[in-house]
C-alpha cells in the first residue's frame, strides 16, 4: 500500500495567500512572466537578444505542503537564420512564432518566513510556425527542468527561474532560458465562497492511500480513458487534410483544492486517424490529431447506488489542438497545424471502491481562428481515475489552553485538577449565626447532654436508605425534638472519598434528605430541619479503609436554635 505520510501546521492562505514555501494543500497558484531562451543551433534560429524575448503564465496547485504540480504556457517570436530543410521555417531572416507548453512537479525548500527555492522536473512541448505563406512548421516533445526562487511580498511573489528544455529527437537539441514574473495564491474558498478562516489550520498525518470518502484538498486525480472524436469538417488543413471520427486514448491529471468542490485538471490525448481526402492527388493518408486541455471544474457531489461519494462536474477551460500529416505532398508529409481554443467539459466521477471511480465525461473544443474556418470537435470519454493524497483537518485538543495543538501531540494532556476548596469555617453549635472561634460561642448555662439529638447515623457504600441501627438512632432524637418544639436541626451528610466531588456532594444531599424524611414521618415538622451535603470534604477518618471509609458515610446533627432559654429533657430520659 503507497502511504507517504508526515505532520505540517500551516496558515490557512488568505484571498492572495502567503507565497512562503509551504502551503497549505489544495492551494491554487497563478503567475505570468517575461522571458528569455537560448535555442540550440540545430532549429537554424537566429540567437541574438532581441530574437528570443517572450512572455507567459503559468497555473498550478500544492498537492502536499512542499510540492506543487504547475503547467505554464509561453511565446517567443523569433526569427529564422537559415532556412534549412530540416528546421522547414521559411526564408533567412523571416518571421517564426515559437511557442510551448510544459508540465512539471516542483518541490520547494524553505529558507525562512519569505523566501524559497525550488526545483521541477517534467515534460515539454515546443513548436515553431513560419509566417504565413513563406514557411512550415514542426514541433517536438522532450523533458524540462527548473530551478527558482520565489521573494514574497504581502500576498504577492516575485518568482525568478532558469530552465533547461531537452528534445531527444533528431539527434537531441538543448535549449536553455529564464523567467521572471510575480505569482500569486488565490485561496478559493475566500473568491467563492467556501468559508475561508485566518485561523491556523493544522492537517493530520498525511497519507496518500488511506480511506476516503470524498475529495480532500490536495487530492491529485490521476486518470486513463478512452475516447471517440467527432472532428469538425473543418478540423485539418486547408480542406485537404481532414481527419476522420475515430477512436483516441488519453490520460489526465488533476489536483482538488482548498475548496474540494473545485479541481484544478489537465488532459490530454492521441487519435491516430485517417484523412477524409486522401483520394485526392498529393493528400496526406493519414492525420494523427492530438490536443492538451487545462480547465477549473466544478464538483456537486452526490450518491448513486454505493454509498461511496460521487461527483457530477462541469468544467471549462483553454486547448491547443494539433494536427499531423503523413504520406502526402499537400500538406508535405510531417508538417501539421494547430491553433488554440476554449474547451468545456460536462461529465461523471462514479466512486467504486476506496479512492478509485469511473469516470464518464463529454467534451466540447472549440478553435475560432483555425484556417479556412472555425472549427469545434466533440469528444466522449470513459475511463478509470485514482485519487491519491489529500490533507485531512486535525482533531484538536480539547482541553483548555490546548485548543491550538492537535489531539495528537503528547502535549494534548488533560491539566492536573484544581486544589480542593478549603472547607468552609467552623460555626458555633450554640449559634450558628456566628463562628466556634467567637468568644461569645459559649454553652447554655444548665448544661444538657444532646448525645441523643446531635449523634451521627451511619450509611452503606453508595446508600441513602435508612438502615435499623441508623433507624434506632433517629428513634431517639424524637422525644428530645417532641420536648423542644422550637429547637431547629441542621441534618449534615457525609460521603467517603469514593466517587468525583459532584457525585459524592450529591449523595450527602439524598443522606441528609433521608434522615429528615424519616423524622417527618414520625411526626416532627418539617421547617424544623436545614439540609447541607459536605460530600467528601470532612472525613472523621483519613485511612483508606473500608473501615475508615464506614465512619466517613453518616449525617451530623447540628443544633442551629434551642428555641427557648434551656433544653428540656423529656420525661424517659
């Protein structure tokens, strides 16, 4: 199983987010650029600086804190040097429209708050077109790779590169060129309304082949398909290279972002096809068509017999689409076209098991400027997607002060407890109205024995109920309180030390209840009684014991008035 996992604590980016080396996953970055490329001698290109300045954009999202997928596109009007056979652009001196398109994985390495470097590795595609009517054209795939530094300045970045093009074919040709421009990393769950927050966001380990339900941000789409074109009439050249309908393949790649409803993806595909004119004298045989497409698609969400989530999407976007002639002398066998246009994309990710879907799209290009005219090409698709990766938000510690560090982290422990309360102060047996240390708390002058109305009752473990030796007990006090209708009690319960300090203060509560209940029962109004729970906060016995523990699960009776000038003694006693 591919797992690939770390921990990061990144800023969530604002409307023009942070351009510091990590971000956080699903993060969109758009940028454009000047630039200026030395092309290898073999393209019999003139050389000089002002031949070779161009200008582009580039688009792409982090799909982990450190590594970005990015495509850019750029154009360079150069001139021809030589007119040579191979490179076919036209007469010595004669305009060329260079341009390309490259795809690559960046990895960025921080070097404090602001600035990074960075290094990409990927693939290229370059082509030159002669001026109208003076020349041919050609294009070739190769690798590329990059080397940068990004400077960020509140939300924006200055971003400078040098690049290296590498095209195998024909002997191998290098070029090499530099970009600058600024960048910037637009958060869209600010522009479109996803709930964007300032507050740091910290992600759970990261993995890249666990369990998922639905698109995280960060996810990549990684995809195959197969397709059947309808090609326009007018998709070709000059009417005498047109390709016919037929059967293409393709892949895909893409990145969900920090709104996951929204993807960020490119495409592209191969149909080797025949021409509809090769009848004719001097037409190519066969014309092999291929197009890149980059779109923004938009993910509703939904379940259809599998409670996996799937997605209904619309997209839409920009492609070049080019055509490739073989066999013929009009078009000249290996020449081609191409031209640019919008593409939109209606289609189906069906989820059938864990972070693999059926995908199901039809596909619109349409190309307003090709030669003799316009053009639009209509695609069905169907395929399988992967869905690798994903930044899942972290479990944060509950506990307060912690609220900022995640559940996981050793850290997430809960605080030691708060020191009890100190039991409340001592009152006077005589007056409650004032404290045992008051000079005034001093016995009534005829001194009575109130064993029999002040001794405790006894409970058993986690019990309120009355038992007979605490019955007897109660038993009596009744004389005594029946001889001193004025007299009042404070029943005081008592729990022993097991159980929390709410559960244990309510267990006094129900004890001293019982204990009135009882009384009232047998005749003693019930005004004559104050209830107080002291729980667990004044044991009589300290020991951890069952028969410490006994002598702790008991009511206090407390005389608060007599009631009168003296205690009457009833007659039995």
């Amino acid at each position: 199983m591919l797992r690939r996992s770390w921990t990061v604590c990144a800023m969530t980016a604002l409307l023009l987010g942070g351009t510091a080396a990590a971000q956080s996953p699903g993060t969109l970055l758009v940028g454009g650029f000047a630039s200026w490329t030395h092309f290898d001698s073999k393209w019999g290109l003139q050389t000089g600086f002002g031949n070779s300045i161009g200008y582009g954009g580039r688009v792409g999202a982090f799909i982990a804190p450190n590594w970005n997928l990015e495509a850019d596109g750029q154009y360079i009007p150069t001139k021809a040097e030589t007119g040579t056979a191979y490179a076919g652009l036209g007469v010595p001196g004669g305009d060329v429209k260079g341009s390309n398109l490259s795809a690559r994985l960046v990895y960025s390495f921080p070097l404090g708050n602001m600035p990074s470097i960075h290094i990409g590795a990927g693939g290229v595609l370059q082509n030159f077109r002669g001026a109208e009517n003076a020349g041919g054209a050609t294009y070739q795939f190769g690798g590329n790779g990059l080397i940068g530094f990004n400077l960020g300045f509140s939300g924006v970045s200055l971003r400078v590169d040098g690049l290296l093009n590498y095209f195998p074919s024909n002997g191998g040709k290098f070029d090499f060129g530099a970009q600058a421009g600024l960048q910037i990393s637009p958060d869209l769950r600010n522009l479109l309304g996803g709930g964007a927050t300032s507050n740091p966001v910290m992600w759970a380990p990261y993995q890249w082949w666990d369990e998922m339900d639905a698109p995280l941000p960060g996810t990549v789409e990684l995809g195959g398909f197969a397709q059947w074109t309808w090609f326009d009439n007018n998709a070709g050249s000059e009417g005498r290279a047109i390709a016919q309908d037929g059967l293409g393949y393709g892949g895909r790649v893409g990145v969900f972002l920090s709104d996951p409803r929204w993807e960020l993806e490119g495409d592209g595909y191969y149909t080797p096809t025949t021409n509809e004119f090769a009848s004719q004298l001097g037409a190519p045989s066969d014309v092999n068509a291929h197009a890149f497409a980059m779109r923004l698609n938009y993910n509703f969400p939904f379940r259809f017999l599998t409670s996996r989530q799937s997605q209904f999407i619309i997209g839409a976007g920009g492609t070049r689409t080019s055509y490739k002639f073989k066999g013929g002398t009009t078009p000249p066998d290996g020449s081609y076209s191409y031209n640019y246009g919008a593409s939109g994309l209606v289609g189906l990710r069906l989820g059938i098991a864990n972070r693999t879907a059926l995908r199901f799209d039809g596909v619109l290009d349409y190309m307003p400027t090709h030669d003799p005219d316009a053009n639009m090409n209509i695609h069905v698709r169907g395929g399988l997607s992967f869905l690798l990766g994903g930044a899942r938000p972290e479990v944060m510690c509950t506990y307060a002060g912690l609220e900022s560090i995640p559940a996981s982290s050793p850290n997430c422990v809960a605080p030691p407890p708060p020191p009890p309360p100190p039991p409340p102060p001592a009152m006077c047996q005589y007056n409650s109205n004032i404290l045992a240390t008051d000079p005034n708390c001093q016995p009534p002058v005829a001194v009575v024995d109130t064993a029999a109305i002040t001794g405790p009752i006894y409970f058993d473990f986690d019990k309120s109920t009355i038992r007979p030796d605490a019955a007897a007990t109660l038993d009596r006090k009744i004389p005594w309180l029946q001889a001193n209708p004025g007299m009042r009690i404070r029943i005081e319960g008592n729990a022993d030390e097991r159980g929390s300090d709410e559960y244990n203060l309510a267990l006094g509560q129900r004890r001293a209840a019982s204990a009135k209940r009882y009384l009232v029962d047998h005749g003693i109004a019930a005004d004559r009684f104050d209830l107080v729970s002291y729980g667990e906060e004044r044991p009589v016995c300290t020991e951890h014991n069952e028969a410490c523990w006994q002598q702790n699960r008991r009511d206090d009776f407390r005389i608060v008035t007599i009631g009168s000038d003296r205690i009457v003694v009833p007659p039995q006693e």
